[in-house]
C-alpha cells in the first residue's frame, strides 16, 4: 500500500508519534502551511509568522486594543527629529540562556535590512547602532512617522548562538527570547515547540508543548479538528461556520487583522502605461460581487486603507461599469482586446483560488484575455521582483499602522529606475504618489498625517495604478477546552503567550 493512500487521520497519528489522548498543557495545531522555523525572521508573510512569534519576541507588537506597544524595548527618548534612542528590557534571555543586548538588536538590523525583499521597508533608516549594553540608537534620513512601526518588524536574534563555530553551519538551531523554543522539527511531518522556562513575561499561558502539524487540504484539516486529533485549526473556509458552531466542545474565532487580495499592474506593459485602460480593468471587476461570493468576512476594498483607519477615504467608491470600461479601452485604441498574464501564488486556499477563475471571467467580457500563471513561493516572488508579469494578484497583510508601508512596498522606488535588467521592481511609478507617501512618512502630527494618507488614497484610485479586490479576515476554529479570553486577536493571528488550556 502507498503511503499516499492512508486515511489521513492515520497519517496524523504516526506524524505526531504513538498516539495516546493529549494532556491538558499540550497543544495540538493543524495548519495550511510549512512549519520551518526560520534562524532569522526576514519573512514578514503573516501565514507563517505565527511560528516565528512562538521563537521571538518582537520590539515593537499590537496590544489587544490594536494599537503599536513596546514589547522588548522599555522606553525612548527623542534626541531629535531624526535621533531615537532606545532602552531593552533588562530581564530577557535567548534560548540559548545568553542575555538580550543591545549588540543583538543591531546585528539583527544588519542582517534584515540587506534582504531585497525588506530593503525598501526599512530604507528611511540610516543607522541602528548600539550605544551599551541595553541601549540602541536609531537615525533616520529625515523625520520618520513609522519608524515604530516598522521596528515592530525586527525580532532580535541571538548573535553570540548563532556565529558560534558549532551552530554556523546548522540551519535549524536556533535562539529566540519568544515564549517557546525549538525542541522537534520533521520537514512536511510536525515542528514541536516546548515552553521556554526563564521567558521574562510573568503572566503567561500555561502550554508547555504546542506541537504544529501541516496540513495543506482544507477538508483534512476541519476533518482532524472534529475528531479531535487537533486541538486548533487556521484558514476556515466559510463553508464550515455553520457546522462549527453547532459543535458545542469548539469555537469559531476571528482575529482582527485582515488579508488583502489586490491587482498590481505593471507599468513596462504599454497598454498599462495607459491611465484609461487602468481604469477600464478597474470598472470591468466586479470586487463587491467577488466579496459576495466569498461571505460575511469578506469586504470589498476599494484603496490601501481598511474602512474604521484614521486613513481611510469614504469618498473613494466601488466602480463597477462595464460599459464604460467598453468606452475607454475604445478611446484608448484597444477597443479588439489584448491579452495579460498574471502571476498567481499557488497558496491561495479554498474560495479565494476562485476569485481566479471569475476574474478570467470578468475581464472576457470587455475582450481582455487574462492567463493566470500559477505559481510556486520561489518563482511568485521572482515575477514580483523581476516585472516579469503583467499582472501580480499580490497578497499583503493590514494593521493599523502600515498603510504608507504597503504604499511604499508597491510603488516607491527610492530613485531606482525601471530596467529591463530588472533589479528592484516597482509596477507603477508617479512622481506625484512617491511624494505623497514621502510627506506622509515625514509628518509627525498625526492630524496632518491622516490628510496627506487620504489625499494619497484618492490619487491613487485617480491614477488607477493598481485593481482593489478585498479584506478578508481570518478564521480559526478551536477546541473549547483552550480558553480565548486572554488571547490576543489584534494581530493576524492567535498569540499564545497568556493562552490557557483548561483543565
């Protein structure tokens, strides 16, 4: 018999080990995604930072009420516009049993801010630098709005573990100061975490052993919660709310970050260079229709800002119109049609791979030919840093403080300009937009900020430099033996640093 064509609950049980009922402190989690533990996190992607949050502590993390708040750092202090120095926590500790310093932070900015992929986040900085042993300074290239919020993406790693002559050349050893630490990793079977002992947090959740299970197939993964081999499962399809809540021993939840699904369109393509046909592919999908089909947690998106931001337009409209979408691709001279390719990551999940195949759909009926190229994380990544593809259905992920990142991330190229060798690419470029997104950064008062963000938004729906589809928020569903109360939903999914599992 192939292994391939054993019941999968059965596959569950050999991956977790000699099955036998869970303890109260032991954790069962089945997700859509790979568990690899990262050494460093330079993946900011919100499907698997969950398992780095388990590893790490941030500087910076979202309280329960949403808002930025210190995590490792303690207190700053001004010294200018563009002169922030900051203080540790003096209690932490890596897993490795070395202290947090300052020294660490810095070596961990070093690293992070030389990926491509994380350049353009954090270019307004010009230094981080440690000042002792708890104590760093940051500079900034001009007077910097975001600048907590995107220390909110440094997770400071243990310098002194990992140039250690032993652990140089281990990819899976690692020293976090998050709440667990490393302890089983099994590549595609299971990554097991155990609580990390001298974690400096005195509140925290009484689970002394998560283990994490991927598991791709939606139906696989709803079929082991109901049987109960896990105790917590991400990425509900709608479809099982209903038959979730009528299950009286597990819970629906909701956290309050939302997924983003939108259309970036890439300028080097003529017929996109072209603001009315821009336009045109805006009014020819149908994104409420598309929120429809996908239920009650999706909403429409017509700009970068979640409806309830400081930021947000309510001005800005959906703009579904088909005839007039016919009308400006004739005033533009592609009244017969074209054809645009569109790369498409191959781990969009359930309802929202359907949005697809309507959007194929959607765009025949005013003769564009739109050809979806399914791929892998490697290869998506590439067609989005190359501008190899017309279009790129990007996925990106809200909070309440990083619309003017997402801004930037998509279309601020820091005087780079477009090549066909490639290099940093940006899929629309305007001079007037990068500007905006520059003095949006730069200004401190929060009034004028919230101005410049929404005068930003409706240039940008102006310009039509990109296709809003929808926020979606996520849902997870668990076993009510784990009590939600104390569980932070702020951010895009569950922490479980207070989480507690009930006897």
């Amino acid at each position: 018999m192939k292994i391939k064509s054993l019941p999968f609950t059965l596959l569950l049980l050999i991956s977790l080990g000699a099955w036998q009922p869970a303890k109260a402190n032991t954790l069962v989690w089945g997700t859509a995604f790979h568990a690899e533990p990262q050494q460093l996190v330079d993946e900011l992607d919100a499907n698997s930072n969950f398992i780095n949050h388990l590893l790490f502590d941030p500087l910076f993390l979202l309280d329960q009420q949403g808002r930025i708040a210190p995590r490792l750092v303690t207190k700053w202090k001004i010294v200018s516009p563009t002169q922030i120095q900051f203080e540790l926590r003096s209690d932490v500790v890596f897993h490795s049993g070395n202290p947090l310093t300052a020294e660490d932070v810095e070596w961990t900015f070093q690293h992070i801010s030389q990926q491509a992929h994380l350049h353009a986040l954090f270019a307004p900085i010009k230094s981080l630098k440690a000042l002792n042993a708890l104590q760093f300074e940051v500079r900034t290239y001009r007077p910097f709005s975001e600048l907590i919020q995107r220390l909110s993406f440094i997770f400071p790693a243990d310098k002194q573990f990992y140039t250690a002559e032993e652990n140089l050349n281990s990819p899976f050893a690692v020293s976090g100061t998050g709440p667990f630490k490393l302890s089983r990793y099994i590549p595609g079977i299971v990554t097991e975490f155990e609580i990390h002992e001298p974690y400096w947090r005195t509140n925290r959740s009484n689970v002394s052993l998560i283990k994490v299970v991927p598991i791709k197939q939606s139906e696989m993964r709803m079929a082991s919660l109901f049987s109960r081999d896990v105790d917590i499962v991400d990425h509900v399809p709608e479809n099982y709310v209903e038959l979730l809540n009528k299950d009286q021993k597990l819970s629906v939840i909701q956290t309050e970050g939302l997924k983003w699904l939108a259309i970036e369109l890439n300028q080097r393509n003529p017929a996109l260079d072209n603001r009315r046909v821009r336009q045109a592919l805006n009014l020819a999908i149908d994104n409420i229709r598309l929120a429809e089909v996908l239920g009650p947690y999706a909403l429409a998106s017509t700009q970068l800002s979640i409806p309830g931001q400081a930021g947000y337009n309510t001005d800005l409209l959906p703009r579904y119109n088909l005839l007039l979408a016919h009308q400006l691709l004739q005033q533009a001279g592609y009244e017969k049609g074209f054809k645009l390719t569109m790369a498409v990551p191959k781990s969009l999940f359930g309802d929202q791979s359907k949005v697809v195949s309507q959007l194929v759909s959607m765009l025949d009926r005013v003769n564009i030919s739109l050809q979806p190229q399914w791929l892998n994380e490697q290869d998506y990544q590439l067609a989005l840093d190359s501008c190899s593809s017309d279009l790129v259905l990007t996925r990106r992920q809200g909070d309440a403080g990083n619309v003017l990142s997402i801004a930037r991330a998509m279309f601020l190229s820091e005087g780079e300009p477009i090549t066909d060798e490639g290099g940093p690419c940006k899929a629309y470029q305007n001079d007037k937009i990068s500007q905006l997104i520059l003095a949006g950064e730069q200004e401190l008062d929060e009034e004028k900020r919230i101005k410049i963000i929404q005068y930003l938004e409706q240039q940008i729906y102006q310009e039509a430099v990109f296709v809003p589809l929808y926020w979606q928020r996520k849902i997870w569903a668990l076993n009510q033996r784990i009590d939600i109360k104390n569980m932070n939903r702020a951010s895009p999914f569950p922490l479980f640093e207070q989480l507690q599992v009930l006897e």
